[in-house]
C-alpha cells in the first residue's frame, strides 16, 4: 500500500462522512497502538474526541493518553487539543499531584477540583451520583 502526503489548510468541511472517515483512519492505528502499550487502560475516540479510562489508576490513564499524544504527532502529525481528550479514573482517593494545577480535574483546579463524571459522545460517564446530578442538571437546561 502506499501513501500520498495531502495537505489542507481548513480541513473537512463538518458534516461530511467521508472528511470524517478518512481523517479516523490514521488515529485509529495510533489508539490500537496506544492500547496495545496500555493494554488495562481504556481507549475511546470519537472522531477528534479520545478518552483514557483506567478503573482505579489516574496515573496509568493519563500515561495512556501521554503516550497517545505523543504517537499522534510522530505518526499523524497531529496535535491533541487538550479540550478534546483527556483521561479520568474514578479512584476518589488517587494521587493528583503529579497534574499541573491548572488542570481540568487537578484537586484546586478553580471549576471544582477532581472530576467525578465526564461527557463522552453525549452520556455521561463516572460515579452514580455524578452521573445523576449532570443528567437532571442537563434536563433542567
């Protein structure tokens, strides 16, 4: 198979399933690549949008998703936006100190601290009671 270097100065126009399908294409081998290296850690993606879930180790999670970032530029020539991926682990009582404290989930970050839920493709993922109080919050909205 070979390849051809295409270059765009705007990207997909939005909406667009083909934009959409060839642009996963070449992350999805980095997060295959990324679980492989991180093989207790979970890996979601949703075109732009990646996760990494580890069930008790925060550290472990943000390794993963470290270690995607960084295959993403080396192989993809992508840069992670921040706002569009991140880790989390429901460990209440995980070590965060090794976060920058102006990290989103960071124990004094200024939005509330350590992060009991996120939203990923529109559920809500996290603690029960997290997870109940954003959904009545975004049904009151």
């Amino acid at each position: 198979m070979s390849s051809k270097e295409v270059f765009s100065a705007e990207g997909a126009r939005q909406g667009c399933a083909w934009g959409s399908f060839t642009f996963c294409m070449r992350p999805q081998r980095t997060a295959t690549l990324t679980q492989e290296l991180h093989p207790d850690t979970i890996i979601v993606m949703y075109c732009d949008d990646t996760y990494c879930v580890h069930p008790t180790d925060p550290c472990e999670a943000y390794a993963a998703l470290t270690t995607f970032r960084r295959l993403s530029r080396e192989r993809n020539c992508l840069e992670s936006v921040p706002a569009k991926s991140f880790f989390y682990s429901p460990n209440p009582h995980a070590d965060l100190s090794f976060l920058d404290a102006n990290a989103e989930g960071h124990p004094d970050h200024p939005k509330g601290g350590r992060l009991t839920c996120f939203k990923a493709v529109g559920s809500y993922i996290g603690s029960p009671t997290a997870v109940a109080k954003a959904v009545a919050k975004a049904m009151a909205d």
